[in-house]
C-alpha cells in the first residue's frame, strides 16, 4: 500500500523561480495538509483540504504560495517568484476526515527545498 | 505560537535505558498525539491519547497526560538505537500545531 507520494525530492532552483510541488494523498484519504519545516520556526502548517476545497490558509505565509487541490487524488504546492527564505523542508500529509474522523496523519518523505 | 513545547530539546541515553520526554500546552485540549520523525524523513505517528485518558500504552511505549497541568509526557522503555529520531507532541483536531520536538539520541 502506497504511502504519501511526494515529488520532487530534492529541488534547487535560483531566486526568482517559479517551484512546484507536487502530492498524491493515500488513496481514500479526503484530508490533505501543506506543512513547512525549518530549524527556525519548526514544522508548520501552511493551508488544509477537506474533500478538495481549502479549508483554512490562514499558514500561507505569502501571495507567492498558492496550492490547488483539482481532484481527491492530487495537490501540488506553487511558489512564485521564489525567494532564499523560502528554502526549508515541505511536507505534504493526509487523513480520513468525516463522521468517524481518524486524527492521524499520515506524512509524505517531503521535498527539501533549496532556493539559492 | 506553539501550543505543544517539548522538553527537553535534545536527550541523550544508553541503549537500554528508558527516555522520557515531557510536553506543555497552553489551552486546553480535545487529544493530543505524538509522531516521531527519522533524520531526513517524514512524521509518523505514535499514539494519540484523549482529554478524558490519563495514561496509554503503545509497545515500548508509554504516553500520560495531566489536564490539570497541560501537560503530557512520552515514556521509551528498553530504547534501542532503531528510537534515535526526534519526537513531537501536536495538539488540535484536524490543524494540528506542533511543538519545536525532543532529539533522542540512543548510543550502542
């Protein structure tokens, strides 16, 4: 059973660039989450999906993020222009949300970051 | 702000020996869970324990909670080198806020 998959792992891009991030949740999951982790400010949720709306993207540090959720299967993470503080680890999670809801988390390997 | 502070910020043991590691919170909560995280990997989840629970039991693992303090702690019995990791405490419902997590490292 497939866990979360993230893509890219690893991403090096240059100040200015437009970085996307991509995500498939486990398959029956209905709840998707965008978290950021640095040394500074520790893991942090950035923006939350039920069913494929956004719930809450109050996390979102800037304009330059935006994540769209078109279906249940897929979730990608935009950053544009990108900038050196935007360097950090991202994680993208899902879970089983609903009338018996499962608070767990089931956590991507991530994609390191690094804008230079 | 963080509403999970993990203490201590790093822990240090012999394989063998039991790990403790102690969590506070500010309001009050419905659950709070703990996930572990390998060097360079993603969270996983440990156990989750609810405001109407005192104490849990997970394999080597032991989690308690005291409302009355905002407090909870994560007890490793028997460690072994394979729980070097660094463990979080989160509390919330869906939005999950976490604290800044303890290093457990286990020397052989």
């Amino acid at each position: 059973d497939a866990g979360v998959i993230q893509s890219p792992r690893h991403e090096v891009t240059e100040m200015g660039q437009e970085v996307t991030l991509r995500c498939k949740p486990i398959s029956g999951h209905n709840s998707l989450f965008w978290y950021r982790q640095t040394m500074m400010r520790g893991l942090e949720l950035l923006i939350y999906f039920n069913n494929n709306v956004p719930i809450d993207d109050s996390g979102m540090p800037e304009d330059r993020f935006s994540a769209k959720m078109p279906n249940a299967s897929f979730s990608t993470l935009k950053i544009q222009p990108s900038e050196p503080r935007d360097s950090a680890v991202y994680f993208c999670a899902s879970s089983l949300w609903g009338a018996f809801p499962s608070y767990e988390q089931y956590f991507g390997p991530g994609t390191r970051l690094t804008v230079t | 702000s963080q509403q999970g502070e993990e203490d201590p910020q790093a822990l240090s043991i012999q394989e063998g020996e039991n790990a403790t590691m102690n969590c506070s919170y500010k309001t009050s909560i419905n659950n709070l869970q703990w996930y572990r995280q390998n060097s360079g990997r993603g969270l996983v989840h440990l156990i989750l324990i609810r405001s109407n629970e005192r104490e849990k039991h997970s394999g080597r693992l032991r989690v308690t909670l005291d409302t009355s303090k905002k407090s909870s702690s994560l007890l490793i019995t028997a460690s072994r080198a394979a729980d070097t990791a660094s463990y979080f405490c989160a509390k919330g419902a869906q939005k999950l806020v976490f604290g800044q997590g303890t290093r457990l490292t286990i020397n052989p």
